[in-house]
C-alpha cells in the first residue's frame, strides 16, 4: 500500500480546477446577489445553484458536442436572462436593470479563495509548477486570481482548446503546454468527473472535497490505497503542499 507522497512521486506539476475546488463560488455569488436586490426576500440559495446547475448543463453541453460558446461571462448572462424569464423567477426581472446584470456576472469574477488556498498554493509553487485549468475564460480566471491571490505559474483557459471539460482536448491540451507527460502532472479537484477524465489521460488524481461541490458523492472518495479511484485524497491545499514536500 503506497503512501500519499509514494503516490505522487515524480510529478512536477499539479493542475488545479478553480470554481469549487480553489475558489468557493457559492458563497461569494449569494452574497452578491442578495445585496444587489436588497430588500427583496428570496431563497438565493436556489437562485445561485439553478445559475450554477444551468452553468455546468451548457459546459457539458459543449464538451459532448465540440461546439458552443465556451466565453463564461456570455454564458452566465444567457442563463441569468433565461432565469428570469422562467415562471419560477421572473417576478424579479424588474429588479434588475441590464446594467445590474452585467454587475451579477461580473460578481462571479469576484470569488474568494478557500482559507486553505492561498498558504497551500504559495508552498507548492516554490518547487511545483501550479497551473489552473478550467471552464472560464482567460479574463475571468485572471480576473478572480487577482481578487484571491492566486499565484499560478500558468492560467490554461478554455480559449485555449474551444471546448469545455471534460473533453479530451483540454486535458491533452494542458499537457502540451506544460510540455510534460502525463505521468509527470496531477489534476486536483473537488469534482470526481474532472478527475476522471483526467486519469483517462494518464494524469495523477488528487480529490480535494469541497462543501459546495459533489453532493453525497465527496464523502465516498477514496484513495487507490484505500481501495477508491484517485490517488490521493486530501482536506486541503496545504495538506497537499505538506505531502508533496516529502516527494522529489
């Protein structure tokens, strides 16, 4: 039975997925929304997860199809219109004006990172490459790397590939870039789905649970050494930062 840091020998560079597993999206969007319509009593935890759930149904979308917008900002403002004319939500379509809506998706790009994220991050980079992949557009994920001091070696945008995870394309994408083998890069995630088209490509997996992310799912995950499907399992980037330190 090998050991985490045994697991992740030899990998040079860990690959993070951002909204969910670096960032705590859920927490910054209901704020956000609640104070643009202040005032008004609603179940915004049921807006911002019909917002996201719409999110995630149109990336995979385009993953499965190798077509669509792959531009966030544009999506969420498609989904956010779309809400708002749906039956259950349009009543608040007077409350926001275009230019507040434009405001709501640009609030996305104001998403704070995990307590863990940012010490866990700093400690991986002074002998790691770190690199984002994710779904987002260049301008949005540069955009909440600011915000949240976020210290990526690299940002790997969609824009990049024209498509959405998990397609195939993103994952051999990145690794192109990176100019590295697969074997040499591991995708941490909070999202199994993510890591599992990741070890189609012969990547290392490290599944990192998250409050807002995979439902009942997140408990369940285990570690190849524990009989699962990733390769490690960690409760935070700074556990992953101390694992890695003891690897070469």
């Amino acid at each position: 039975m090998s050991s985490p840091s045994e697991a992740l020998q030899g990998v040079e560079a860990y690959i993070f997925d951002v909204f969910g597993t670096t960032v705590d999206w859920y927490g910054n969007i209901t704020r956000s929304i609640a104070k643009s319509a202040e005032g008004t009593d609603e179940d915004w935890d049921a807006f911002a997860k019909e917002w996201r759930k719409g999110y995630f149904k149109h990336a995979r979308s385009v993953a499965d199809s190798g077509h669509g917008n792959t531009n966030m900002d544009i999506v969420h403002r498609q989904i956010l219109d779309s809400m708002l004319e749906s039956p259950r939500w349009k009543h608040l379509a007077s409350v926001w004006d275009d230019a507040k809506r434009h405001e709501l998706v640009l609030a996305w790009h104001r998403s704070d990172g995990w307590p863990d994220v940012k010490r866990g991050l700093y400690a991986l980079k002074k002998t790691k490459i770190v690199a984002a992949l994710s779904n987002g557009n260049m301008r949005f994920l540069v955009d909440v790397a600011k915000h949240a001091d976020l210290p990526w070696d690299v940002v790997l945008s969609v824009d990049l590939f024209g498509t959405c995870k998990p397609n195939a394309k993103v994952y051999q994408g990145a690794l192109h870039y990176l100019e590295l083998p697969a074997e040499k890069c591991a995708m941490v995630a909070a999202h199994m789905w993510d890591l599992e088209a990741a070890a189609k490509h012969g990547m290392k997996t490290v599944y990192v649970p998250r409050p807002t992310d995979d439902g009942d799912l997140r408990d369940k995950v285990r570690s190849k050494a524990d009989g699962g499907e990733v390769d490690v399992v960690v409760d935070s980037f700074e556990r992953l930062a101390e694992i890695v330190s003891r690897t070469t």
